[in-house]
C-alpha cells in the first residue's frame, strides 16, 4: 500500500483522499470524491470494476438486462451505496469472473482538485479511462459488453494467435479491451492526461526511480494514444498518455488493426 500511495501521488499525480475507509485508500483525478480505491488484502488482483450509469433508471435497466442475461445482481443498500459515496449500487460477476460495480450518482469534491505533480487528467464524460482484461471466454465476454450492455465495438487485433477488441461506451476510442487468454486478470489499465509534457515528466520521474517501464514511449496504431507503459506495484501495467482520438459513432468504421503501435512502445527493462 505505502508503495502505491508513491507511485500514484508522487509519479502519477494523483491526489491522495484524506479521510478513508478503514484498510482502504482512495485517489482523486478531478472533481469527483475518488476514481481509484485500493485495499489491504493478500493477493494482488482487481477487485472490481466500477461503470457509471446516468441515473437510478439507468440502473433499473442495467440490471433487468443482467439478470435476463442469466447474471445474479445484487442491489445494495443505502447505506453500502453511501459508503461508496454514490447514490445507486448494483454488482454482479461476469462469466469471465470479474467484480463489476455499476452506479450513479457519485459524490462530488467541493475541494479542488489538486496534484502534486500539477497534473491533470482527461476525465469529463468519459470516466477513469480504459482497463485492458484478459478473459478465458473471450467471445461470450465480447457478447456480453456488445448485446448486454450496449458497448460499441471499435476495432480488433491479433496479438499473434490472441484476439482482441476495444470496446467503447462513451467518446473514448476504447473504455475496456478484451484479451484473449488461458486465464482471467488485468493486462494494464490506462489514464489520460491533458498535455505531452506531463507523460514526459511522469516517464522522467519512472526512470528517476518512480516505477519500473514495461514499455517505453510510442503512439498507439488505433486510439492515437502517445504514452508509456510502468509496472504497477502490484505487478500489472499502468499506461499514463495524452491525445487519445474521440470517436464520433456516426462516421467512425471498425477494422482490424495490424499492430498495436505506429512507433515506439518497446519492452525496457528500466
């Protein structure tokens, strides 16, 4: 935990909460009381995925979807929503095993946000930014994203025998990609910041010592995205980038993509 709390505020730029739950630790990236929970325990893993719907219909639907999709949903309490600091909450597991939270009504800041690299983070209307999931059942969680909750398919690769697609719910290029893989768990997942320079200076403050990087800087062949990738402390990829493309649904086309990078994003053994 004291290494995540380093990593995120002091390479990253996130901003630690002050007042957390017992075992736990929240970071914020803009407005909202948190994007980022971290929790003591035994094994390093995502414990869950959160996804925002509008409002307390939306959650209506999204369950009644889940549960004729054959899924146990279970609606929370109030007050297991309020600790959360959200309004609504509903969870399920997915057939590929994954946590997934979905809520509305998050809690707002009215302290501002503040970073203690003077970050900032491309966040408005779009959430956190992407997670990139390995799945055993690749087409039924592929199915399962498209028909059951409305993501739109942006486009697909091969990571030599692997498939893979990058889904999206809002402008984002891709929210969630799936992977296809002999067992579940989390490839990277990624935040957006709002200029070149500040993917520089967290890369500068990885090599200082920061974290290590499992791939260098490079531009991304789909989203556009200008990043690098650092382990985690957990073990797993944090891509940090600026100027993902936004894409618009009515002229946007799905292709296969022949690799994941225009340049760059080479394995370093930093």
């Amino acid at each position: 935990m004291d290494e995540w709390r380093e990593f995120a505020g002091n390479v990253l730029g996130m901003q630690a909460v002050a007042n957390n739950p017992d075992g736990v630790t929240r970071f914020r990236l803009d407005e909202r009381s948190y994007r980022l929970e971290f929790e003591e325990g035994d094994t390093e893993e995502l414990t869950r995925i959160g996804w925002e719907v509008p409002n307390a219909a939306g959650l209506d639907d999204v369950i009644a979807r889940l549960e004729d999709d054959g899924l146990k949903v279970t609606r929370c309490s109030a007050e297991e929503a309020a600790a959360r600091d959200v309004q609504g909450l509903a969870q399920t597991v997915d057939n590929s095993g994954f946590n997934l939270d979905f809520f509305y009504g998050q809690q707002k800041s009215v302290e501002p946000f503040i970073s203690p690299r003077s970050a900032s983070f491309v966040t408005d209307g779009m959430g956190l930014g992407h997670v990139v999931l390995m799945t055993p059942v690749f087409d039924d969680a592929l199915r399962f994203y498209t028909d059951v909750l409305g993501f739109r398919l942006s486009d697909t690769m091969r990571l030599g025998p692997a498939r893979v697609a990058f889904l999206r719910c809002n402008p984002r290029h891709h929210s969630v990609a799936l992977i296809e893989a002999p067992e579940k768990g989390i490839h990277h997942f990624m935040v957006e910041v709002s200029e070149v320079d500040m993917v520089g200076r967290a890369h500068d403050a990885c090599r200082d010592g920061g974290a290590g990087i499992m791939m260098d800087l490079g531009r991304h062949s789909n989203d556009e995205m200008f990043s690098f990738y650092a382990r985690t402390p957990s073990g797993f990829g944090l891509e940090y980038g600026h100027g993902g493309v936004l894409v618009d649904d009515s002229t946007w086309t799905v292709t296969e993509i022949a690799g994941p990078s225009l340049w760059g994003h080479r394995g370093s053994m930093v």
